[in-house]
C-alpha cells in the first residue's frame, strides 16, 4: 500500500488532469441507434383519432396538411402516428408533397422537439428521418431551400451550444466532492481504484450514455444539407428569381458557418461545391430557355466578387476555382440562350466554335 502522505499529492496529480479534461469532436464514440425516438415523445391521450382505410387513396392535398397541434403548440399523438405511418411513407409523399414544400413537417417536428424539451438524439432522428425520404425525392423546389437555412440557427440554437470550460470544471468539482465526502475511505484504502471509478463517473457525468453530443448533430446536419443541395432545381420560369435564389443559397450556407452550425471552412467549402455543380447542371439542361439579361448580371456579380466564395480558398491551387468553373458555366450556357434567341437554334456546336 502507499504511505499515506502520497494520497494528497496522486489525488492532486490526477484532478489537475481531470479538471482540465477536453472531449475531443474527432473521437466521438459512436452512438448506438435508438428506435421511436420520435414517436414516443407524444402519448396517447387525444381525443382525436385518425384512421385510413388500406386501400384509401390520399390526395396530395391530404398528404400536405400540417400535423394536428395541442393549445400548447406540441403535437398530438394521433397526428404523429398517422404521419409515420400512412404520411411519410405514401408514395405521393415523395413525389408530389417533398419536391414543392420540403420543409414544412420537418420544421413541426423540430419545434414539438423544442417545446417538449427533447435531447440532441431526437433531433438527429429527425433529421435522419427525412433525410431518407429526401433521398428519393425527384427534386427539391431550391426556392424552399434558403429560407429553411436562414432559420436553422433559431431552431436549433439550445441543441448546439456545447458545455463551456467554466460548465464542464463545475460538473467535475461536484462529481470529486460527492466522491470524496462518501467514497473517502475507499481512497486511502486504494487510490487506484479510486481515481478509476471517479475518472469513470466524470466521464459519464460529462457525456451520459446514448445522448448525441454537438459534435454527431452538426455531421447528421450536414448531411442533411448535402442531400438537399443535390436535390433543388430552378425553375427556368421564374426567370428574374433563379440567380437571387442561388446566391441565397450560397450566403444562408455562409452565415451557417458563421454561427458554427457548419463547424469548419473545409465543410463551407464542400457545400459551396456541391450547390456550384447543381446550378451549373441546371443551366446545362434549362440555360437556354433564360434570357440574356440573366447572364449578364451573373456575369456581373461574378466579376465584381461572391463575398462567400472568396471566403472559402480552394482545396488546391492549381484546381479550377468555384468562381471560375461557375463562370465558365455562365459564358457557355449564355451563347446558347443567346443563339436560341436569335436564331431560334440550339446546339452546342455553335458554343464550341
């Protein structure tokens, strides 16, 4: 056994280390799923009862209603469960209902999160849970899609504030003295053993099991966010709205990172890339049908600098950068709208010569 002159001095050693304790985001461990996380935050207590026939046919009218709401503003158990069941998982869900207002029951269930003060973990879920349904949608109206952005750091700000030093030494100050004022012969008995179940129990204190940490919610999001950047489309219609919309996009994508929903540049940057090459297809397949005054002032912002895209350097120096891959889709897209016009002719041969 040690002398017990040393339990002051290795009880000292090790706090110093505990009390200084920093998660690292780079090695969350790894979460396991968690079933219904969704469907048991309501209880079955609803006077209202929904029930579908099998073979009822719903009409996309029915399928966009917005989920039945108790006074207090949270959902009701039997709107819940007849969106999880008959909703989400109909056909015309996918592709009639997500491509034109993508948002709208995603953004109800993350406020039923809100006000029944739900953990990290059913955020996630939600989150997950769309992101599947999104997956298979034809398309995403990109009208929807900035607005939706521009809202996330009100809806999630109480889910991605982590603990702060000052939070973090208070949890751990009263872990150590519950430890000591019930556990103190345990240590001069075998400080080891000790300062393993207290750096045990400072851990758990610290991330409790199964809970989703910042971390874990931030990739689920961007994840997210990915899906749908690969999903919008502009309607070529909508004409003196579809450059408005994509820098719209671009810089809710900046303020995002800003406000470190979007943890890191690297991350803005791989966004930024995924929304250039979804436009730039765009007007590989529609660029024609827009008029040339589009073009120039594209052309026009692009020259005079994308405050957002300058924000982000590229990965290599040598690569072609967002602006220029951008504008090169611009000058090429802009001689066919151009020819169309003109001539009433498109090919892209004419752009080559």
């Amino acid at each position: 056994m040690k002398h017990p002159a040393t339990f002051p001095l290795l009880f000292l050693l090790c706090f110093t280390q505990l009390i200084n304790l920093q998660a690292d985001p780079n090695q969350a461990q790894p979460v396991a799923i968690e079933n219904n996380l969704i469907s048991r935050t309501v209880t079955n207590s609803d006077e209202e009862v929904i029930t579908f026939r099998s073979n009822q046919d719903l009409t996309v009218e029915d399928l966009c209603k917005p989920m039945s709401m108790r006074s207090d503003g949270t959902l009701k158990y039997s709107s819940v469960t007849c969106f999880l069941k008959h909703t989400i998982n109909h056909e015309k869900y996918v592709q009639d209902v997500i491509p034109e207002i993508p948002f709208a029951h995603l953004e109800q269930f993350i406020n039923h999160g809100i006000k029944t003060n739900q953990q990290r973990s059913y955020i996630k879920a939600v989150f997950r849970l769309f992101d599947k349904k999104f997956k298979a949608a034809p398309y995403i109206n990109a009208a929807e899609l900035a607005p939706f952005l521009q809202k996330l750091p009100e809806l999630l700000k109480t889910y991605l504030i982590a603990p702060t030093k000052a939070e973090k030494k208070h949890v751990i100050k009263q872990v150590v003295r519950s430890e000591l004022e019930n556990h103190f012969e345990f240590l001069k008995q075998d400080p080891e053993a000790f300062l393993d179940q207290l750096a045990e129990k400072i851990l758990c204190a610290q991330s409790p099991a199964g809970e989703v940490s910042c971390e874990q919610l931030r990739y689920s999001l961007g994840r997210f966010i990915e899906t749908c950047l690969t999903k919008i489309i502009w309607s070529p219609t909508d004409k003196d709205e579809v450059w408005k919309t994509f820098v719209a996009i671009g810089r809710s994508l900046a303020t995002l990172q800003e406000q470190s929903i979007i943890i890191s540049l690297d991350d803005l940057d791989d966004l930024l890339w995924t929304l250039t090459t979804r436009f730039c297809l765009f007007l590989s397949i529609s660029g024609s049908d827009l008029p040339v005054d589009f073009y120039e002032k594209a052309r026009d912002d692009i020259r005079h600098g994308i405050e957002y895209f300058d924000k982000c350097k590229e990965q290599e120096d040598l690569i072609t950068s967002k602006s220029a891959y951008l504008q090169d889709a611009i000058i090429k897209n802009a001689a066919k709208s151009y020819a169309k016009g003109r001539f009433g002719i498109l090919t892209d041969t004419i752009v080559k010569k």
